[in-house]
C-alpha cells in the first residue's frame, strides 16, 4: 500500500491528509488538518507546520490541488498570496513523486471515483451519472470552479481543468442588472465569480437593500451567509435564494458549452447550499435556456457530498499518474 501527502489549497484553507492506495485500486482518505492560508505567509510555512503536527515526518510523495492555473513556472494563487514553483517541490518538501493539478481538476478526478451513494439529485432525470460522455463540474467557494470530465467507454476517464469561472457574468433580470452595476462601479470587466462565489454574496446582500431602500450595517460574507441560511435576516435569506438562482444559470451555461450529458456541483459552499439547491429556483434557472430547455431538462445534475473532494481528487490525480508504486 503507497502512502501520500494530499493538499487542497484555496483561497483561504489549505487542507492536509494522508491518503493511501490499495491492490484493489481504492483509496482511503486519513482524517484531514485544516489551515487558514492567512495564518501563513507561504505555502512552504504551512507545509512545515502540517509536518510538525504529524510528528515531523511524512512520506516523500505530495499530491497537491491548487486554486488557481498550474501551468508555468511560477504558480499563483487566484485568492490568496502565495506562490509555488514546481521545480522546488522536490527540494523544498523531499517529494521524490509528485502531481499538482487545479483544484476543479482534482474535484474532477473526485466525482470519477466517487461512489453512487456520495452525490445528491438536484434536478433533472434520477438515477446514476452517465457512465460515458463528459460532465460539467463546477462549485462555488472562495472562487468558483469549473472543470470538465470525461468518461471512456472501457472505464478509465480523462479530465480537464478551466477558468470558467472568469467568463462574464450575463443577467437575466431586473435584479441581476442592479447586481451588475453595483459591481461594475468597482471591476472593469465583472465576470461570474463575482457574482457566485461565497464573497459574492455580499454584493447581492446590498444590492437588494438598496432596491428595498433599507439601510443595513456592514457584515461579512460569512455573517450573511450565517443569517440567511438560518432564516434569521429574511433580507439575507433572499440574497441567499437569489445566488442559487445565478448558479443555476451559471450551471447551465457551462453544461452547454461543454457538451455535457450531466452536472455535478461542489465546492465547500456547494456542499452547504444542499438543502437550499432544491427550493431554491436552481432547477428552473439551469433549465431556463429558451429554445434548448428540453435538451437541460434531460441533464442530471448532482451535488457531490464526499466531504473532501479536494483531497480524494488530488489523491485520485496522483494514482492515476504513478499508480500503487
């Protein structure tokens, strides 16, 4: 059995875990640490202190996901400020294999290897995911992710990471017009992720005070996230409703530019919406494509609910590569 250290890294956690690969081909995934990337001013500090918390030796193969492009020299993170340059990673962490993929690219390889019974129906026809063709994979977090996976025909799969998230936002309302301008007075160009990822709702939040002509106090993301989910600030419960209704959209574009037979939504604020999604307008939203609206009614779209796709995926990543070896 090969153990590796697996790493999912985004804007604000990066998460740590031991994962190993059985003969039979089946990872397990050990009990993860969690790091807040601002607590840390490089990725090579958290490294060390994850290292120190595992007693200081770990074993020399690093599967890591990254939030952010990972070609190049130097790797930048989309929400965060630290930097790796793969060239360094066997130096600076004594990895003698390793594989750093994008963090959708590891959700990717996640829903491939994931079982029936981790993914949640939203809409569309039930039963299981297609077992060939292409998938849309895409959740929102810090950012909003999006990769695409494709399923061969003899089992094994193929994935490919994107930037989808930066394509421009588009608004089908009189509300998402006033969403847009809000956010155009301080972006040149306002592209989905400002629209539907988790700091996103703020904007929303503020945007339908200002069309109700309510003076609200300054909270953050996660206050309005805390009090919208909960029922608690009914201003903050629509600015909820009102992002799972462009993620809907948002899901739906994505599907038909990719070609895709199914959606599979995630992402760590995906995975908290789960009970939202289905009450939401989603559904509607992902169907609402004019004269293609009977083609993503046939769409299955699920939500994956392992609770670390990151990790599996990056895991997954890394198997796939160098298998048990």
């Amino acid at each position: 059995m090969t153990e590796i250290v697996t790493v999912d890294i985004g804007g604000t956690h990066a998460r740590f875990a031991i994962a190993s690969c059985g003969k039979d081909g089946a990872i397990t995934l050990g009990e993860p640490i969690t790091l807040h990337t601002e607590d840390h001013v490089s990725f090579q500090t958290a490294w060390e202190d994850y290292r120190a918390q595992m007693g200081g030796t770990l074993p020399p193969r690093v599967a890591m996901a990254i939030a952010g492009p990972v070609g190049g020299e130097v790797i930048r993170f989309t929400n965060n400020p630290w930097i790796i340059r793969p060239a360094l990673v066997q130096e600076k962490l004594g990895a003698e294999q390793h594989v750093i993929v994008n963090d959708f690219e590891a959700v990717a390889h996640a829903v491939a290897r994931a079982s029936d019974g981790e993914f949640l129906h939203l809409t569309g026809p039930e039963g299981a995911l297609p077992a060939t063709g292409r998938l849309t994979v895409l959740g929102p977090g810090t950012g909003l992710g999006v990769a695409h996976l494709y399923r061969e025909a003899d089992g094994n799969y193929r994935v490919s990471a994107t930037e989808g998230g930066h394509v421009d936002f588009a608004p089908l309302d009189q509300i998402e017009d006033a969403i847009l301008a809000r956010l155009r007075k301080r972006h040149n160009r306002v592209s989905v992720e400002r629209v539907v990822a988790g700091p996103a709702i703020v904007d929303i939040y503020q945007t339908l005070a200002a069309m109700e002509h309510k003076s609200v106090p300054e909270m953050s993301d996660i206050e309005i996230w805390t009090k919208g989910m909960s029922g608690e600030d009914s201003l903050a419960a629509a600015a909820v409703d009102r992002f799972c209704l462009s993620l809907g959209s948002v899901a739906g574009d994505m599907a038909l530019a990719h070609g895709a037979k199914a959606v599979v939504v995630a992402g760590g604020l995906g995975y908290r919406l789960r009970d939202h999604l289905p009450n939401s307008g989603f559904a509607e939203r992902f169907r609402a494509k004019g004269r293609f609206e009977t083609l993503m009614a046939g769409l299955p779209v699920k939500l994956i609910t392992h609770p670390q796709p990151g990790l599996f995926g990056a895991a997954a990543a890394f198997f796939q590569k160098f298998g048990d070896k």
